[in-house]
C-alpha cells in the first residue's frame, strides 16, 4: 500500500439525510448522490451498484431554511432542491412530497414571459 492510497473508511463514508420524502445519501469522496424513497427498509449505500448513483457538481444545506441544495453541473444551471426533515416543521404537506430539478434556462424563460 502506497503513502498516497486513502484509507477504506475515508472512501466509504457518507453524509445521510432525510427529506420530507426521500433518505438522501452522498458520497462526497466520489462526487455521487443516490435520493431513495423514505419507505423503502435500511439498506447500506456500499453494497449498492453504481448504476443507481447520480453525478453532482457541489452541494449546500442551508440550516436556517432546512434545505438540500444539490448542484448537478459545475456552471450552477442544474439543481436539485429537497426541504430537510424536522420535527414539527411543516413542510411534509402534499405540495411538499416531491423534489424538484429546475433547468435554469427554462425557469428563466418562464420569468421573462
């Protein structure tokens, strides 16, 4: 094993997050996210095949308003909008169960008509 090899647990660790309706789970080390439906039993994101991951440029979470903000290119034209799961706080109405992926140029395009 080289000095330059990285640690087995450094590359599998992963940040989990709930959503109002999905268990989101990033893999910062290789730039991948999976979204999975809160329903469906535990499961661990290592024994998962590479084909069910997504490709992200950056992510935020904005505390103040509890919100996943995730960055699908590195020109910021595509994002990935998700309310973050709190107790009591609201937002796990009807109109909040889906996540959305506005295409920038099409939200300005509606704005400007």
């Amino acid at each position: 094993m080289s000095n330059n090899a990285k640690p087995e647990m450094e590359l599998d660790s992963y940040i989990r997050l709930v959503s109002c309706n999905s268990e989101w789970v990033i893999d910062e080390a290789r730039k991948l996210y999976l979204r999975v439906p809160r329903d469906v039993k535990p499961f661990n994101p290592r024994n998962l095949p590479r084909n069910l991951w997504s490709e992200y440029s950056h992510f935020t979470i904005d505390e103040e308003k509890s919100e996943l903000v995730l960055y699908l290119n590195a020109e910021c034209s595509r994002i990935i909008k998700a309310h973050l799961h709190t107790q009591g706080h609201g937002q796990c109405g009807e109109d909040h169960k889906l996540s959305y992926t506005i295409e920038m140029s099409q939200l300005k395009d509606g704005l400007s008509s």
